[in-house]
C-alpha cells in the first residue's frame, strides 16, 4: 500500500557543505496562492543534477553557494490548494513538474517556458527542491496520476519528460527512424525508451559501461555498442572520428540510405558529441541533452558537408509530462525496472552514496534510487 497520509511537521533536508545534508524542522508552509496547491511529496529520484550538486558543488551553471534543498524528480499528495483551483483536490496523487516560470516573458507565450529567464527550478539556483515535508508549486503543474501508476512511478516521471521532449518536441522523430542514444544512464535509457514507444526502427545504445548495456539490449536498444578504447597518444577529434566509422561498420550504417536518422547524447563528454556528428547521416540530427563541459570542439567541416542540424534540448516543455505519463499508462513503456533501490527519508544522505557507488548493498547495479518522504509521525 502506498502512503498516502499528509504529514502534520514539516521536515527537510538541507545540503549545508558539500557532501553533507543536515535534518531540518521547518514551519509549516503558508498558505496557497489562489491558483498554488501544496503537495507533500512522498518519492523523489536522485538526479545527475543533485549528484553533481552533492558532490561537486556545481549542475551545468547552477553553483551551489548557500543551503538549501536538493531533489525535483517527485512525486507525492495534494495536501492543500488555493481558491482558484479546480483540477486538484486533496488526496490527489500527483507528479510535479519542479518549475515556476514568469509566463509573461516572449518566450513563456510563445510556449517555450523552459527558456524563460525567470525560471525558479526546483534544486537549481539556490531555490529549494522536494527533500521535504510539504512542497508549493502552480497547480497547473501537478499531474494526477492514473490508478495504475503508483508515486513511485511518478517520481520518474519527471526524466521522462526529459527523453519525450528530446525525441518528440525537439527532434519530431520520424516513425521509422533509426536512433543512436549515447549514454545507458536513468536519462538515456527513457530516451531509448521513448523512441521505441513512438516508432523508431532500430535504437542504437552506446556506452563505456558493459553492464549498463545489457540492461539497454533487455529494456529498448536493439543494438548496443560498447565504446572502443582511444589508441595511446590519439586526441579526441582523430578518436571521434575512427569510433564512429568502427560503428557504422559494425552496424551497417552509412551517410545515406540505412542510416542513423536521429542521435541524442545523454552523456556529455567531447568525444560522445564529435562521434554523434561524424554518426549520424546526412542532414540528420543531432540532439545534445548530456551537460558536458562548457567548452568543447566539434568537427565543424563535417558538420557543415552533411549539413548535420545540431541542437540542445532543455527540461521539458508543454505536452510532455502529460505525454510521459500517458505512455506510461498505456503500458507503452515501463518505469518499473529502472527503480532498482530504495532508502527511508531517514537515510537520504545514504542514496547518494549509492548511486555514486554504482552497486547499492544488495551487489545490484544502481540505476535509480528513490527516496521516501518523512513518514507518518515522523
């Protein structure tokens, strides 16, 4: 049975110095705006984010530099919502999607809110995230889920989201299309997933990780590519360019006819970018997802003859998160192997360590690790 109970203390867990999370009783939250809800969330998955945050002190631009709380990928209970709101009630089991944009800007009316400048995202930018009691968000982004998708479900919903804006909003993958994914990580492996729920042919994983390929091949991939060692002295764009032919050899891929329509990197290092241009055919796409380094080289005369289209996809925009849980109650794809530990609200700090770690206690390879929110009476 699901918890569903609404806590009546407000608990959180706040990352005082890096590696270091520290218990907090809060207050209890103010009251909902009118068209705010209140949720308590009651699972949250630990993102690459909130990893590189934890441990790093730095997500892509967001630095940490004060306390505050990690955690977006949730799912929990409406606990209270505003006046003006009629698509939620208590009791409601909802995903959230963990951001408040202004909605006044040119581009939140154009629809393209995850580019507002404005944009108060949940874990990033010193705002706080759902390592809590009681989280306040716009009603307009909670998401009721359907009877047969449990919170837990929900919490990765959120990643999902993030593969179904790559795949449909951005590259409108064609039904048919061949795909290479690199990267076999939480985010890669939703991204092959979605592909296959909407069409695609043949999904190609790519990865330095055997063990995350094999689960790849039994979830979505058709194909799966361990990635060929650099030979001694070679840089990176001289690599890039060998691994990809090694690839399309192994495979049977060339620059034209059957070829890799469509690549999104979800792993970020120069060379996975360089070998996506030099891989994919001749005017395909190229769909960067992975935050890598700030600065890195790409085969630009190649990038120009193939006429390659290059472009980023960020978060999530409108559509996806209903798209994502629709696929997901369809049976279209399957959320449930991919939540491979979990650890109590008491132990938060303990799912950090395991999903660095790669292995939880259990010997068994971490792929997602969910986190409780505080229990009854807690």
């Amino acid at each position: 049975m699901e918890d569903t109970s609404i806590p009546t203390e407000n608990y959180a867990y706040v990352m005082k110095s890096l590696g270091k999370l520290e218990l907090q009783k809060r207050s209890l939250p103010a009251a909902p705006g009118p068209f705010d809800a209140i949720v308590a969330p009651k699972k949250t998955g630990l993102c690459g984010s909130d990893m590189h945050i934890f441990f790093e002190g730095r997500a892509g631009e967001s630095v940490f530099d004060e306390p505050f709380v990690l955690g977006h990928e949730s799912a929990g209970v409406v606990a209270q919502v505003g006046s003006r709101v009629t698509s939620l009630k208590v009791g409601d089991r909802v995903a959230m999607e963990p951001g408040l944009a202004c909605l006044r800007c040119e581009f939140c009316k154009s629809g393209s809110y995850g580019q507002c400048g404005s944009m108060q995202f949940a874990a990033a930018d010193g705002y706080d995230g759902t390592l809590q009691g009681f989280y306040t968000i716009p009603a307009d982004v909670c998401y009721k889920l359907p009877g047969n998708v449990s919170m837990e479900e929900g919490a990765l919903v959120e990643p999902l989201a993030v593969a179904v804006m790559a795949i449909h909003s951005v590259a409108k993958m064609a039904h048919n299309a061949n795909v290479a994914v690199f990267g076999a990580g939480p985010v890669g492996l939703l991204t092959m997933a979605v592909a296959k729920a909407l069409g695609a042919r043949r999904i190609l994983a790519i990865d330095v990780n055997k063990d995350r390929l094999e689960f790849a091949k039994t979830y979505a991939a058709t194909d799966v590519h361990l990635s060929i060692p650099k030979k001694d002295g070679e840089d990176n764009s001289t690599y890039s360019k060998r691994h990809a032919e090694h690839i399309m050899e192994k495979f049977g891929f060339g620059e034209r006819g059957e070829a890799i329509d469509l690549v999104v990197e979800c792993a970020g290092p120069e060379v996975c970018v360089q070998t996506g241009i030099w891989l994919v055919k001749r005017r395909g796409m190229c769909v960067q997802v992975g935050a890598g380094p700030a600065h890195l080289t790409i085969p630009m005369s190649i990038f120009v003859n193939k006429e390659v289209k290059l472009i980023g996809s960020l978060r999530y925009g409108p559509g996806c998160y209903s798209l994502a849980i629709d696929l997901v109650r369809q049976g279209r794809i399957n959320l449930k192997p991919l939540l491979t530990h979990r650890v109590s609200f008491n132990d938060a700090d303990k799912a950090f360590h395991i999903t660095k770690a790669g292995r939880g206690e259990d010997g068994k390879m971490v792929i997602k690790t969910i986190i409780d929110g505080p229990p009854p009476g807690f």
